[in-house]
C-alpha cells in the first residue's frame, strides 16, 4: 500500500513541474495561434495525464492487491462486457476531445485570407531573402555574429549564432501574410514565440500568417537540415508599433515620414552620398577580408585552408580571376558553394576575388574593377 501512495504521490507531483519550471514547457508565444497552439499542447498534456494515473494506478493495484505466491492456480476470467464498453468508449471520448479542437487550430493556421501585408520568404544555403511585395523592398538577411566568436577566439555573446544584419521587421496588430520557398534545397522558417513554421520547398510556396499582439525580438532559426552551415540560418522578426514600422518603412525607401502626431516633426530620410571607393591595394584587401569573413570563412576558413570545402591556397594556378568572378557569381555545378550573384555587388565580388588572388601564396592579382564583374553577370 506503501508503494501504490508513493506512485500516485509522484505522479501527482511531477506535473508541477511545468508550472514551477516554465522553461521546460511550450511557452504560450504572441499570437493567436501560438496562444491556440498552446492551449491544444496543454489540454493534451492533461489527457496523456489523466491516462497516464489511470493506467498506472490499476497497474499498481494488480500488481500490490492480486500477487500470488508461486505455483498459484490462475482463476478462469471469461469476460466482462460492461468492462469492455467502458475502455472502448472512455480512449474514443478522449481522441474526439483531442480531435475536435485540433481540427479548429488548424483550419485557423492555414487561413491566410484578407491579409494586411505580405512579405514573400526565400531560403538559400545559408541565408534568408525578404521581399515586401507591397512595399517594393527586398533584403537578404544573414548571420551576424562575429567570426572570432564562433571560431572560439572571443567570449560568446548573448544572442550567439542567433543574430542577423537585417532583421524582418513588421508593426503589431496586423495581419501578415508570409510566403515561404526555396531558391535551392529545402529549408524550414520557424519562429517558436510566433507559432510559426512553414518548409521552404524549391518551386513550391508555402503561405503562412501571423498576428503578433506584443511589440519585441523574436528568434528562429531554419529546422530543416540543409547542408553544411545549417545552424548558421538565424531568423529575427522585430514587431514594432504601427508609428515606428511606418517610420522604418520611410527609412528603407529614403522618403519623408509624417507622423500621426500633428506636433511631431516631419523626419527626412536622405539616401546617404555613396562612399569614394578607394582603389589602392590595402584599401581594396581591407573590403575584400571583410566580406571574405562574412561570406566565406566559415567554410573556407579564417586562412583559407578550407577542410570540409576545398583549400584557396594557390588557387590562382588552377583558376584565373575571370573564372574565380564567375564561381563566386554563379558557383561550380554540383558543388556545395551557393551563388553570390545576387547577394553581393559588383564592387564586393572584384574586392573579394582581388583580396584570395593576393593571399596564401596565390600569385599577386590584378585590379578589378566592379564594371569588369557587371561584363561578367549573363
């Protein structure tokens, strides 16, 4: 008897857990369907609970209250029918409890009706490109964080590996519209706090919505294995108020934003003059390293031994400089190596392929101008 109020003592208790310790439950997130998503998650939770002390206290109960000593004559049970109708109609009441209100959920996830916005979603191994179909504006997004952090040189910080140069940015209490595909393999966009998770499927889109109701950061990540810089895919969507997305919006089309507030003063946003491009050999290696670390150390590596992907050491004996332009516009068939054709400008790609012609006893390279890598884009 000692052992049965034991178990039921642990059983009780143990679903205490989830409340005492949040971080290891599904949080509710900040959107009506991640808020449904939830409340489905916990009313199952509570069923598998309910089955789980049933189950386990008739055990128990058989096991303290009809033990036999060894050599027993087991009793002739023919059948019970009332038994049998309850455990038939008891499991089918609790998968009608469960079925019926995760049909509602998910005929509410897949309604993208009437949307306020729409932002169309593309993976590419390894980065996300935003396209806001009604606002003209597109932007690749990629990852952040340091190189030296990653390659344990510097102290991680707070949001490692979770960190983007641009972020999706939206306004609260609107409905948006995302649709998601796939310039390659296949990828998975996934924000848990928004209960959002759409495959990015090649020739395929995917629509999925989203309401957030609290202004804030939230992260995800791509859940869909992809290749080698898989876990290098963060996703950051900022929710702002309507005034300060409008003001965003405004920013990223260099226009004049006029604020709801009559007393509030009109902000310009000029388009900054374009930077002199220096065209001297350290100025153009200083570029050239930059996007070299942003966009190819981390398979490469720092000095371009390579590892899992070919080393850069002498590569201009075995490629010239127009072919090197053309592999990192249009990448070599077959290969892991994504295409920068449209994430990098021209200027980037002559001071990349200038600063590996001119590194890791690679025979010094020539000027390259960014006109050169325009005659070179088909």
């Amino acid at each position: 008897m000692v052992i049965m109020q034991l178990s039921l003592l642990i059983l009780l208790v143990s679903p205490l857990l989830a409340w005492q310790f949040p971080a290891y439950n599904m949080t509710p997130g900040v959107t009506p369907v991640s808020h449904e998503i939830y409340e489905l998650h916990m009313l199952v939770f509570y069923i598998c609970l309910f089955i789980l002390i049933g189950v386990s206290v008739m055990t128990i109960y058989c096991l303290v209250n009809y033990r036999h000593s060894q050599g027993a004559k087991a009793s002739s049970i023919k059948g019970n029918l009332k038994v049998e109708i309850i455990w038939t109609v008891i499991p089918f009441l609790l998968l009608i409890t469960i079925a019926v209100p995760s049909t509602l959920v998910l005929i509410n996830i897949v309604d993208t009706s009437d949307p306020d916005m729409n932002i169309k979603v593309i993976g590419r191994q390894w980065n996300w490109k935003y396209e806001y179909l009604d606002e003209g504006i597109e932007f690749f997004s990629d990852l952040s964080t340091p190189l030296a952090q990653i390659k344990g040189l510097e102290p991680k910080g707070d949001h490692y590996l979770r960190e983007v140069d641009h972020p999706v940015v939206v306004p609260i209490n609107k409905k948006i519209r995302f649709l998601v595909t796939s310039d390659d393999v296949q990828h998975s966009f996934a924000v848990p706090d928004l209960g959002l998770k759409r495959d990015a499927i090649p020739g395929y889109i995917n629509e999925a919505w989203v309401y957030i109701e609290k202004p804030g950061t939230y992260r995800g990540a791509c859940q869909e294995l992809c290749g080698m810089k898989h876990g290098y895919m963060p996703i950051v969507v900022e929710a702002r108020s309507q005034e300060g997305y409008l003001q965003w919006l405004a920013e990223q089309k260099g226009e004049a934003y006029v604020s709801s507030d009559p007393n509030a003063p009109v902000i310009n946003f000029v388009p900054p003059e374009p930077a002199v491009i220096k065209m001297d050999h350290d100025s153009i290696i200083a570029r050239g390293k930059q996007v070299f670390e942003k966009h190819c150390a981390l398979c490469h590596g720092l000095n371009g031994a390579g590892g899992a992907c070919p080393t850069l050491v002498d590569i201009t004996q075995k490629w010239s400089e127009d072919e090197l332009i053309s592999i990192v516009l249009y990448s070599i068939k077959g290969k892991a190596m994504p295409a920068f054709e449209d994430v990098l400008s021209d200027q980037e790609i002559a001071d990349v392929v200038y600063y590996v012609s001119n590194s890791w006893n690679n025979s010094e390279g020539q000027l390259i101008s960014a006109e050169t890598v325009a005659d070179a884009r088909r």
